[in-house]
C-alpha cells in the first residue's frame, strides 16, 4: 500500500479509504477500484490531499506529476459530484434496509417452518392423519410459491442455533428437493408429492437411540439398527391413510443407489422411484453440509464436488448434473474472495445470474448486524476465487457465519 494525491488518481486505480471510517465517506465500498471522474471530484471535495493505493489491485497507474500540471485550469466539478454520490448513497443504504427486512422475514419464516416440521415429525404415529395433513400443508406452501414463477431465489438461512436436529434437516431436505425437482420441471401434483415424502424421509429415526445416529462409525450391529428407520418410517406412517404410494416410496427409498449399493433393497438405477433419487441427492447434500459434528462439515463447494465426483455413482446422473448447476457456481453458504480483496459470503442466488450472487460483506468496521449485502450484479465487484473456512482469519468466519450451519430457504422470483 502507498498513498498517492488525488490530483493523480484516474479511473483504475485502487484505493483504500478504511482510515477514513465507513460512515464518513459517499462511497459504498472502503476498498475500490476508481471507475470515474466523479468519484475523484468527490474525494476532493472531501478535502483530502492523498489517499491510500494499492499497486497489486490497480489497473491502471496514478498519473505523471506532468500530467497534473497541465489541468490546472480545468473546472471543478467536485461539490456537485459528493452532493450526487451521497444521494446515491442514501438510495443503496434505502435498498440495503430493506434487503435486510427481507432476509429477517425469510428468517422468521424458517423458524415457524421448523417448528411446524418438528411438531409434524412428533405427530406419527400417534396423530398419522393429522400429521400428513399438516405436512401437506407445509409442503404446499413452498410449492405454491414455485409454481408459476419464472425462477427460483435460494437464501441462506442464518437461524438461531448451531444444533441443527430431526427438524431443521427434514426442512432442508424438503426445501433442497422441490428445488431439484422445479429444476427437472416436474408436474405439480408430483412436486407436492416430493415435498410431503422429502419432508417425511427420516420419520422412522425417531425410534434410533441418538447414539448410533451420531455415530461416524457404526459396527455391523449398530448399522443394522440405523438402517431400520426405513421400515421404522413406513410404519410410522402406516396410519395416514390418505398418503401417495410415491410419499412411502421416498421414505422407504431414500437410500437406494444408483449402482445398487443402497438399502434396504439395493434397487438399482430407474428402479429406484423417480422421487426418491430426487431426495437422496438433497438428503446426501445436507447430510455434507450439516453433520452432527460440526468440524466434519464441508463446504458448499466441497459438497457438491464429493457428490459429483467421488459419490456420483450412488446417484442419478441427470439429476445429479441439475442439482450442480441449479445451485450454481457459488452455492449459499459459500465464503467468497472478491476482486477488491475483501472477504464475503454468499447469503443469495439465482439461477439467473449465477456468477453475481448476493454475498454479506466482511467489514471490521462495520457491526455484524449492519453488515453490508452486495448484489454482484450492482457493484463494480466480481469474485475471484472461493474461500476454505479453514484458511481464513477467525474472526472473518465468525463475523460471516457465527452459527456454522447452512440452512436453506426458498421462493420463487417474478425475473
């Protein structure tokens, strides 16, 4: 870093304005590459001498000392300039409040849907056809909010706790299937099917002792048990009289492999019913993304590249393929490097603009609860490369993802 005065800055240049303090200049960024005039007419109507540069992220150098003599004479524009670049400013600071309200409602929106999840999982087999009622009902709303809708916004979610549970696995399983399955172009009354199974898939895990269900590794006896919970589901729901037959097929299926090394009856490829394999991908995923141990977890990135290349053989190619790609380049949950060197997360995707994800902003100057959400598509900004957790700095990993979990929203978007 060096410093350089104004009087030589020209669009390409990098410059830093940290020292200054976010709330204390018109731009959105402390770190940026200058991309006009305007901006250096503003950072002289600021009253600054020279700022801070950045060789290494610059592309384009300061201008000769010559250079600068010879405008002398040119008229400044630089009042009117910051006067319009605070305007924009408050405008982006409007947007960004309301990004955050709308993350906030998706929240909250998550919360109540877990909580319904767990008091459905809670309902078999005492209450069966309330449950599947009420888990229809779930399912229903998600779908409802899909169907018809030109493309799909995936959130990450960052609810309050790190211990995930039954509840909030059956959600992401139920939120990640429906987005396979619009992504495959499945008809409605399917896509409500998937939903009601996908969110029913682990019932039967109720009567497995939490042992053997945290377990890394099991013996024979121990995985034996584990893998009754299919038929421990089945019977679970055996009371819902009004259940598809392709429900109990996801819970009695979700484990089947595509090469035939699943159980419980190591179906093999088109055997295997369309919506199950449709759930084991999105069980599997989660599965990655959300151990019971959180230090084992994987990245998004680290997920769907074991899923696709080391496990792809346990799964339908063609919706393995659409899973990769509906999540996208930079899946939610992904620790991003970006172009001005900053560090962020992406919060936000869609399929339309997979490379241009909305990603929160690490600032140590800015508080976590203020942090700073940047839609890519808006920004002078690209990202760079994607980020190992493990490699960063703590307090970036705990400033952007204080809980370690990716949980997972979905809705659909006009375009």
């Amino acid at each position: 870093m060096q410093k350089v005065p104004i009087d030589r800055l020209q669009p390409g240049v990098f410059i830093s304005l940290s020292s200054i303090g976010w709330m204390r200049h018109p731009f959105m960024l402390n770190e940026f590459r200058i991309s006009s005039e305007k901006q250096i007419h503003a950072l002289r109507e600021m009253g600054l001498a020279e700022v801070v540069w950045d060789p290494a992220r610059s592309a384009a150098q300061p201008l000769p000392e010559s250079a600068v003599a010879g405008n002398a004479g040119e008229e400044d524009f630089g009042s009117a300039a910051l006067a319009g670049m605070l305007d924009e400013k408050r405008l982006r600071l409007d947007g960004l409040r309301r990004q955050r309200e709308g993350l906030a409602r998706r929240e909250r929106q998550y919360e109540q849907d877990a909580a319904a999840a767990g008091d459905i999982l809670k309902g078999f087999p005492a209450r069966a056809p309330e449950a599947h009622a009420r888990g229809k009902q779930l399912a229903g709303q998600v779908v409802d909010s899909l169907i018809g809708a030109e493309s799909m916004v995936i959130h990450l979610v960052n609810q309050k706790s790190k211990e995930g549970g039954t509840a909030f696995h059956a959600l992401n399983v139920m939120v990640l299937s429906l987005l396979l399955g619009r992504a495959l172009k499945l008809p409605e009354e399917e896509m409500r099917q998937l939903g009601v199974g996908a969110l029913l898939h682990d019932v039967g895990k109720a009567e497995i002792p939490p042992r053997i269900l945290r377990a890394t590794t099991r013996t024979p006896p121990e995985e034996e048990f584990y893998r009754a919970h299919i038929g421990y589901g089945i019977k679970a729901v055996a009371g819902a009289r009004g259940m598809q037959v392709a429900e109990r097929n996801i819970i009695a299926c979700h484990h089947e492999r595509w090469d035939g090394s699943g159980f419980p009856n190591k179906l093999v490829g088109e055997k295997i019913p369309r919506l199950a394999r449709i759930t084991a991908i999105a069980n599997r995923y989660d599965n990655l993304c959300n151990p019971f141990e959180l230090q084992h977890a994987k990245t998004p990135a680290e997920a769907l590249r074991q899923l696709f290349k080391v496990e792809g053989a346990h799964f339908d190619p063609t919706m393995l393929q659409a899973f990769v790609k509906t999540l996208g380049v930079y899946p939610p949950g992904s620790f991003v490097h970006l172009s001005n060197g900053a560090f962020g997360l992406v919060v936000e995707t869609n399929p339309a603009a997979l490379l241009n994800p909305l990603v929160m902003l690490y600032d140590r100057d800015i508080p976590r609860n203020e942090a700073m959400l940047l839609d890519l598509r808006d920004v002078d900004l690209k990202v760079e490369s994607v980020a190992n957790p493990a490699k960063l700095p703590v307090e970036v990993v705990e400033y952007l993802a204080p809980r370690g979990r990716l949980d997972y929203y979905v809705e659909g978007a006009a375009g």
